[in-house]
C-alpha cells in the first residue's frame, strides 16, 4: 500500500488509466444524467467503481466526494476527504480526443494537500503536494513570466468573455484558447503553456481541486472569480464561485477587469 498520499493517488491515477484506455475510441455506451448534468459513459463508472474501492480501502477514514457517486454531508465531518472527477472531459472521451483526464485530489480542513491530474492517452502525469512542488513527469513546472493581461494567453470557454462579466463590457485584450477538462487547464497554467485559465459559473469542486494546488505549487494564484482562497469540502454545495489562476500579475489585471 502506498505510504504518502500523493503516492496513493498517483498509482491510482494510473490503475484508472488503464480502465479508461480500454473503452477509449470504442464507443463506450453513454447517456445524459438527470437535470442536464452532463454526458456519463460506463467507463466513467468503471474508473469510480476502482477508485472508490482503491483509494477508501487504502484510507477508511477519508471522505469521499466525487462527480460520479451520490453525494452526503457525511464527508464535511472527515478531517481529510477525497475529490474525485474519474474522466474529466467526458465530451472528448467519447469523442475520441486525448484532451480528458483523471483528477483525484485530497482536502484536508478545506485545503487541497495532494493532487495527480493524469491524461492517460497522452502520458502526462502532473502532481503536487503540500511538500512537494509541481511536477509533469517528475519534471518541474513553473508558470510563465508574463506581467500584464493585455495580450495573455487565457483557457476559457467563449461565453466567459462576454460583456456583461466586465466592468467596460469587454475583458482584457486576451488570446482565448480552450480545452475540454478544466483540470488540464489548471495543469496548463502551471506547465507555463498558458498565462491563465477563467471560468466563471459556480464550479464541480471535482473539476479543480487537483488542478488548483498544481497551478499553485508551479507559482500560480488560485482564486474564485471574486478573488478569494478557494476551499474544498467546506460546504454541503460542492461548488465554488468559479476559478480564475494566472501568474500574478495577470491574475490582478483579470480580477482589476471583472465586474
């Protein structure tokens, strides 16, 4: 059994993987959920099934939240809890895309203490901890150096630059990429492919707690979109007010912009 935490999960990342590799490009059955939540595929559920057995067998004690398992309050009264997306990006799974990851995170009084967000079909492994700094492939990551918004590089959906999130009915001259997991958008951010990620509906706290500690870890704030500290299995809601994470400087410019 794997004595660290971060350990724990990065081998669970990888046993889910494998599972996801098994039905990816070969049309996994799949239907909507209730109340318009989204695509769900059996092999979704086949990765939650081995996370949840995995990870609660190794750590009895840990909460235990994840998109893919019915919710209780009973977590918020573990001191440390599991977050869990078993495929972040489902859209591009079922596509056939490499673009969707594993995100597994552990929260511990409300902050993320060890993450590993793992998109099997490119091989890229990024993790952090606490202690330990970001890593891709246990290569160190460090976010870009870019001092201002004007111009930056921003991993956001196109209705979050519409004018009426922004004080002067348009954001910053930003360059606006997308991709599907938001988890590897955070991951992005710290990997220094990107200057900033952005979105701004409440958000899944599966979504983005592995990838906000990585972003921070590789020197990235790490906010909701009203720039405070994000907290995870902090409320029954497993939602936060969005999440903005940039370099500094762009982070204040995004921030300094928004309504």
């Amino acid at each position: 059994m794997p004595g660290s935490d971060l350990d724990l999960l990065t081998e669970a990342a990888q046993q889910a993987g494998e599972i996801a590799m098994r039905y990816w490009k070969r049309s996994p059955e799949a239907w909507e959920k209730e109340g318009g939540a989204g695509p769900v595929t059996v092999a979704d559920l086949a990765v939650n099934d081995m996370l949840v057995s995995e990870l609660r067998r190794a750590r009895p004690d840990y909460g235990w939240l994840s998109e893919e398992t019915p919710d209780t309050t009973d977590r918020l009264a573990a001191e440390r809890c599991f977050i869990i997306d078993p495929i972040d990006g489902t859209r591009a799974f079922m596509d056939g895309t490499p673009d969707f990851a594993h995100s597994l995170a552990i929260a511990e009084r409300g902050e993320v203490i060890a993450a590993v967000v793992f998109l099997p079909a490119q091989n890229r492994l990024y993790s952090a901890s606490n202690s330990i700094p970001a890593m891709l492939n246990c290569e160190p990551l460090s976010v870009t150096g870019t001092a201002s918004a004007e111009g930056a590089t921003v991993l956001t959906a196109r209705p979050n630059l519409a004018p009426e999130h922004w004080r002067d009915g348009a954001p910053p001259s930003v360059r606006r990429m997308f991709r599907s997991s938001l988890a590897w958008r955070l991951a992005l951010v710290a990997e220094g492919a990107f200057d900033a990620m952005l979105t701004l509906r409440p958000t899944w706290e599966w979504d983005v707690a592995a990838g906000s500690l990585i972003a921070e870890r590789a020197g990235a704030l790490v906010t909701d979109r009203a720039g405070r500290k994000l907290r995870f299995n902090n409320n029954a809601d497993p939602r936060v007010a969005g999440c903005i994470a940039a370099t500094p400087a762009v982070h204040g410019g995004l921030l300094a912009a928004l309504k």
